[in-house]
C-alpha cells in the first residue's frame, strides 16, 4: 500500500510517516514531497494508494494538489487533508472534489489511523472539521479581562503576531477542550516573563524582577498562574454554539515541540498580547483558538 505524504514541514512528514508504521497495512510504503508541484513530479513515476496533504503550502496549495489530480482523471485516487485549515467553505469545496477524510493539526496518533483504516475499507469516510467554531474574543475584551484578572497591576497591550521562534523559555503551554465535544479547540502559551508576572500578580507577590533574572519559576508564582489558567483564560476564548472551554492540562516547555511550532506559525485565529509592569522587560501571553 503506497501512500504520498505532502506537507512543507519535514518534521509532520516524520509525524505522518511513524503513524503509518502503526497502522498494520502490509507492504507500506511512502514518499514524501514539500508542496503539491513536487508531489505531482512523483506521482507521474510512482502511483499511490493515497495523499496525505497539507492545505497551506508554498508553491501548490493542497487543494490546487487536489484540483490537479482530479484534472488529470487520477478519479479513484484517495485524497485526505492533514491541516490546520478549518473554513467550512473550504473543506466543503475539498469534499466535492473528493476528499476521503480531514483531520486537523495537532492530531492523535489513533485519530488518523481510524480514518486511513476508515478511507481504505468498502465504504469512504468522509469527516468535516466540527461546524462550530472557537475564536478568540476581541482584543479590546482580552485586554479587559486580563487587567482585571491582574488588577491593572500589569499593562497588557496587543501585539502584532510575533511568529513562533520568539517566545522565550521556559514556557508554559495550557491547553483547552471544547466541554460538548471534548476536542482541543484552544491553547494560551505564556512565556517565561508572563509565568511570573501572571502568577505574582495573582498572589500578590511585590518583587518578581530576581525570579526573571534567574529565569526561575518558584511553585508559589507557578501555582498562582495555574488557577489563573485554569479559571480566567477559557473565558477568553468564544465557541459559536456557547459552550464553555475547560482546562485539560498546563505543562511547562523547556523546548517547544515541533507541532507547536507549526501551529504558531500558522493558524489564522492567534492573538499576542504583551505583560509589561514597572522596568521589567515585557512578557508575552499568545492565545490561539480553531
């Protein structure tokens, strides 16, 4: 069973590539291209079974992928989408020209295995991003709750999006799920400075710039910004059927794993916001929602 894995990022392609391993297809076997041109290149030698694409890509986008394979009468020829794209418009454009399955970014091992086991049996399986969606609240309203949050004892100001390479570690990650589907629909990234600042605030802390310095997280100022995490941010996040977000977990990052880099540099509904207080240098608090 021949599968073509397309995607800019070698580190997804390494991703997709270990989660084929664990699918139990006999004779597997892969290739890999970096946009839909290359992948075009391949399958002019070398037929697959099925694509594996991204949707955001330099040089051919995985739907312009898509519209070529289908224009060159490759009909039967599976395509699935592993993506950060969430438009319904889109995916719905995609399904008419025969996309088997989506699942977006990050994924679970097991997720993407039921739906390639799903897509290779008698029937297709055809699943769509949920149609509800989660946004981050406007900036004037983030802005709001985080001064109250803080007590004012902070200046939060909106930043334009920084990309993912500048966050400074140690960082801390918290992660949210939708309360009626239980999916990840949302993270809020804080770094080093942010940790303290937040957390100090919180439990009223006066002097913070010696744990900056020493780039330390004492457990008082990491317990402190955990209840703030836990109880404030989800309220800064919106899912268009009213549901809640829910804390599902918080871990500190000494290096940032490869999918959140990719999810930083990528997804369309992100918001940064700088935590600035006396002569401290500036924290930054990133908020990311699909």
């Amino acid at each position: 069973m021949r599968f073509l894995i397309v995607d800019d990022s070698k580190a997804i392609q390494a991703i997709v590539r270990r989660t084929l391993q664990k699918t139990g297809i006999a004779d597997l076997d892969y290739k890999a291209a970096s946009d839909g041109l290359e992948a075009l290149r391949i399958m002019d030698d070398w037929k697959p079974d099925m694509v594996l694409t991204d949707w955001h890509m330099p040089g051919m986008t995985g739907i312009e992928l898509l519209k070529s394979i289908r224009n060159r009468g490759w009909n039967d020829l599976k395509v699935a989408f592993v993506t950060t794209e969430s438009a319904q418009s889109n995916l719905a454009e995609a399904k008419r020209l025969g996309a088997v399955f989506f699942i977006n970014k990050p994924f679970q091992d097991d997720d993407l295995i039921r739906l390639i086991n799903g897509a290779l049996g008698s029937a297709p399986v055809v699943e769509l991003a949920t149609p509800i969606t989660v946004t981050v609240d406007s900036p004037d309203a983030v802005t709001g709750v985080l001064d109250s949050i803080l007590e004012r004892k902070v200046m939060v100001m909106e930043l334009p999006n920084e990309g993912a390479d500048d966050i400074r570690l140690p960082s801390a990650v918290a992660l949210y799920v939708h309360e009626a589907s239980g999916e990840i629909r949302a993270l809020c990234l804080l770094d080093h400075t942010a940790i303290v600042l937040v957390g100090a605030a919180s439990a009223s802390l006066p002097e913070v710039s010696r744990f900056i310095e020493a780039n330390d997280v004492p457990k008082e100022i990491w317990d402190a910004m955990l209840r703030v995490v836990e109880s404030n941010i989800p309220r800064l996040f919106l899912a268009s059927d009213g549901s809640k977000l829910k804390l599902l977990k918080t871990q500190l990052l000494k290096q940032k794993p490869e999918q959140l880099r990719e999810i930083m540099r990528r997804s369309p509904c992100r918001s940064d916001f700088s935590l600035t207080r006396a002569k401290l240098g500036p924290g930054q608090i990133t908020l990311i929602s699909k």
